[in-house]
C-alpha cells in the first residue's frame, strides 16, 4: 500500500467516523448534513481551518475567472 493510498483511506475513515458521530448524535442533523460536514471534516474539528479552505477556494474561483 503506497502513502497516498494510506492517506486517502485515513482520510475517508475519519470522515466515516465525523458522519456516523453528525447523523446519530447531533440533534436536527439529516444525512445529506452530516454527509456534507463528513467530507470536509477537518473544518468542522478545526474551524478555523474553515476560514482557510474558504480563502484558498475563493483565490481558486477568482483566477480561474480570470484565466477564462
């Protein structure tokens, strides 16, 4: 098993464990919610990590705008 393979599947296993924990323990939280905050768990651990993601995309929308 490579690393990338290695992180890739402690990434999804972390996100498993964040959706299991959103959709049973976290009170008005459907699926599709906790699906959502499964995939980009480290800014719901972190949340200013969140912060970050949202500046990196938002630089990511704006140059691919102007490269269009």
């Amino acid at each position: 098993m490579t690393l990338k393979a290695k992180l890739i599947a402690g990434y999804g296993g972390v996100g498993v464990l964040v959706l299991l924990y959103q959709w049973i323990f976290v009170s008005g939280a459907s699926f599709g919610v906790a699906f959502g905050k499964a995939l980009v768990w480290p800014a719901v651990i972190f949340p200013a990590l969140g912060g970050f993601i949202g500046a990196i995309l938002l630089i990511a929308i704006l140059v691919a705008i102007y490269l269009a």
